[in-house]
C-alpha cells in the first residue's frame, strides 16, 4: 500500500502483531477483505465557534448532546418512529436515492438551505435512531445533518428480503451508491463529512476511498478501516502469493469446546430466524446483546490479540467467538441484565429499546444480515480488488469505546488503518465508559470528539 503522507496528524496507539501463514488464495482474499471491512464535539465552546462561524446567519444555540422532550406528553409528530423519545428539530423524510431504493432518514438543521452536509451511517444491528444524540448537537454546529435507515434496514427498502434473493444490492460498492444518491438527492453534490458505526463504519470508509472529491472527511466508529484487500505483486517473476490466513472455521471448530466466528454464523441461513423469533423475544434479545457489548457488562476488558488464530481469537467474548452448536439468541440470553440494571441503563432506555424491537419485530434481520453474507463471499467482493493499494486521504479520525472489542477483532487492523490505510489520520479516540454502542454509551464525548474533528478538518473550506 502507499506510505503515509507527511505531515499527517496522528494520535498513535501501540500495536504489535503478528499473522504470518500460508493458506489457499481465496482465504486469504476472504481474509483480507473480512479485516479490510470488518462487518469502528466540543458541543459547548466548539460547537458555539462553528455556529459563530457559519457564515450564513444561521447560529443555533448550543446545548447538551441528549436533548430531551419539553414534556412526557408532547409527541414528535414528524417522525415515522420515536414520536415519544426524539425531540422537536428532528424529522423523518422518505427519499428516493435514484438507486433503486427509497430510504428513510432523519434529519436535523434542514431548516437553514446551503449548509454543508454530514451524513450519519448505522451499523447492525441498528437504526438512523442510533445516532439521536448527536442529530441536533451537528445541526447546532451549522451541518445539515441526515441519518438513514441503510437498505435493509427500519423503514428503508430491502427491509423485506428473504435468504434466496439476489443479495447484491447489499454489496459495499452499492452501498457507496445508495448513500451517494442519497445526499444528491438531498441537493448536497460534497458531503463535509461521513461517519459510520459498526457496519456503517466500513460503508463511511469506502465511500471516502472511493469518492473523496464528494466525501470530504471520515469518522471511523467501533470498527477499524484496513484498506482495500490487496492484490500480490511480482508473482510472475516467481515471488510467493504471501499469505497470513488459516481455514478459521475449521480451527475454531477443532477447539475444546468448538467455537465458531459470529461473521460466519450471520451468512447463515439459520440466522435470522434464531433472532427474530428468540424465545426471549426480540426485545429480550436486543436488551441482552446491546448489554452484552457494552461497558455495563463487566467482562468487556479487550486486549490486542497476537494472531488471526483461533487460539487467540477464542480469547474474546463468545459474541464474538460463538459456542459452535449454539445460536445468537441462545448466546446472548446468558447476558440478560437483571430488571435493576434495565432500570439504570440511561443510555438505553426502555423507550429507546422500544424502538429498536419494533422495528426488529415487524421487519425481521435478513436485510442486515446480507452484508454478512457479501463479506464472506469473495465472488460478491471481487469488485473491491479494483481498488487494490488505494488510500484514504482525507482528514480522518476513528473513535471507539475503550471496553470495546472491536478495536482488536480483526488482529493488525488498527495499526495498519493509522500507518497506512488513511494517509491523514488526526485522531484516534478510545472513549472511557464505553464498550460497543460508543455514540449512545457516551454521547455528549463523541459529539465533542466529532465537533473538534470537523474544525480541524476544516470541512467548510471543501464543500
């Protein structure tokens, strides 16, 4: 890949891995691509220098990250859901991308025209109501700021696909598209910046490399961005095809007791069904995963693994590294909170839960679960090795919880995303208190990290 370019600004974390072993070349194109996408504010005197700054007489004033409703009796009547948890000032909009699928977003700061644009893109298994904490603190700021339901998800197309159907759609170029649409739709033609969680990370990511004359600045949440899988070179002069894969299916199944990648257990077809009809229920289910992978689950004391090997890998939460002959549901039920710890869960409320399980509950999961099934077929990601040894080079920065497992699930990835896969990286944050849902554990933090990137990123002098 590219060196890194000078003068980039980094916040360098200490990594030291190794992956070397020889394995067939379809793994380690699997491989490469399973770590390359790995489906990772100053809101009081930041935000009130950017509303200062705006340019366009439109300063709002600042204010906390959580923004609760005036009253417990006032419903937010301009959203398809949340009347009751999202404040006035956001609003849901159904807008045809002009790719195929019509996407539902929410939306604040669209009241003032010609403001720069920042785009909000959720992971799995999550919604556009992730990123409530942060809609308005962004608008607050001076952004038009649109959070989608990505395909698949919520109230966006694709929600009603089924196992057997064509599961191209979902493939991370078309991703990029979805979400290009999307903002042209919207009248932006640059976005100031993308930020993605989870999946939403690796679709951030792309959408950078791909087209950075349109995506001017990047925020990598939870999971770390490898850069594109990468195509050996000089192998007609003899030099080995390099490898740093094993059959990982097959080692973690010969563990005692068997194991299996949580990854691989989501491409398969038993998947969606074992979650959408838990025998806890879905927001049984949801409740228990959400804690599971958060700081409030005491476990969650992630460290740097040594190798892609399943001895090592076996060492995380078994969210991650699954009891083979069990399904998610069975897995995460063993982590359900008890009713004292639901009740002091302020990042999760029951409300918002709410939310969430019905959305899950009407639409089922497939249409998350597709990426799963792209990223672990490497005939639906062939199309990434076009963009072999390419970078991203505008202003970066990644966040994640510091109890957050991600940050070390694929070994080498956090390193290799600093030292070379984005050329100008200026922050790398791991939030305190955090594990997995880093913007909803810790809201007002990210949205203090995020107002700071974009002023240093200087967004408003590229769109």
């Amino acid at each position: 890949m590219a060196g890194m370019a000078t003068g980039a600004r980094r916040s360098r974390l200490p990594t030291k891995y190794s992956t070397s072993s020889n394995t067939p070349v379809d793994r380690v194109v699997r491989r490469r691509l399973l770590q390359g996408i790995g489906a990772a504010l100053l809101h009081s005197k930041a935000a009130s220098s950017f509303g200062a700054s705006d340019g366009r007489g439109d300063r709002l004033p600042t204010g906390k990250s959580i923004d609760k409703k005036q009253s417990a009796n006032v419903k937010n009547e301009n959203v398809a859901y949340g009347r009751d948890t999202l404040p006035d000032g956001i609003r849901s909009r159904f807008i045809d991308n002009n790719n195929g699928a019509t996407l539902h977003v929410l939306e604040a700061g669209f009241e003032y025209p010609g403001r720069p644009c920042v785009v909000l893109l959720h992971g799995w298994p999550e919604l556009a109501y992730t990123w409530r904490n942060q809609l308005l603190p962004l608008a607050r700021a001076g952004f038009h700021v649109v959070a989608p339901d990505q395909r698949g998800y919520g109230r966006s197309a694709g929600t009603d696909v089924t196992f057997d159907e064509d599961i191209l759609p979902f493939s991370l170029l078309n991703h990029v598209s979805d979400t290009l649409g999307l903002v042209r739709a919207l009248g932006h033609d640059k976005v100031a910046a993308i930020i993605g969680h989870d999946w939403g990370s690796q679709m951030a990511a792309w959408c950078a490399l791909v087209r950075p004359d349109v995506f001017r600045s990047v925020v990598l949440m939870s999971t770390p961005f490898a850069g594109p899988p990468t195509l050996p070179l000089n192998t007609a002069a003899g030099r080995e095809n390099p490898s740093s894969d094993v059959d990982i299916e097959k080692a973690l199944a010969a563990l005692s007791p068997p194991r299996k990648h949580y990854i691989y257990y989501c491409a398969t077809r038993g998947a969606n069904d074992n979650m959408w009809h838990a025998p806890q229920g879905v927001h049984d289910f949801l409740r228990a995963l959400y804690h599971f992978k958060s700081a409030d689950w005491k476990g969650n004391q992630p460290f740097e693994l040594k190798a892609w090997a399943a001895s090592e890998l076996a060492k995380m939460p078994n969210y991650y590294i699954m009891d083979l002959n069990k399904g998610m549901a069975e897995t995460v039920a063993a982590a359900m909170p008890a009713k004292a710890q639901i009740d002091a869960c302020k990042w999760l409320t029951e409300e918002d839960l709410r939310v969430y399980s019905a959305e899950y509950a009407r639409t089922g999961f497939q249409g998350g679960l597709q990426s799963y099934r792209i990223l672990t077929t490497p005939k639906y990601s062939a199309d990434l090795m076009g963009f072999s040894g390419r970078t991203i080079d505008v202003p970066s920065c990644y966040v994640a919880g510091a109890r957050e497992w991600g940050v070390y699930q694929w070994p080498g990835a956090l390193e290799t995303m600093q030292s070379s896969a984005c050329t100008r990286m200026l922050g790398v944050h791991l939030v305190a208190g955090s594990g997995h849902s880093v913007p909803e554990e810790q809201p007002d933090e990210v949205n203090r990290i995020l107002i700071e990137f974009l002023q240093r990123a200087e967004v408003r002098r590229h769109v």
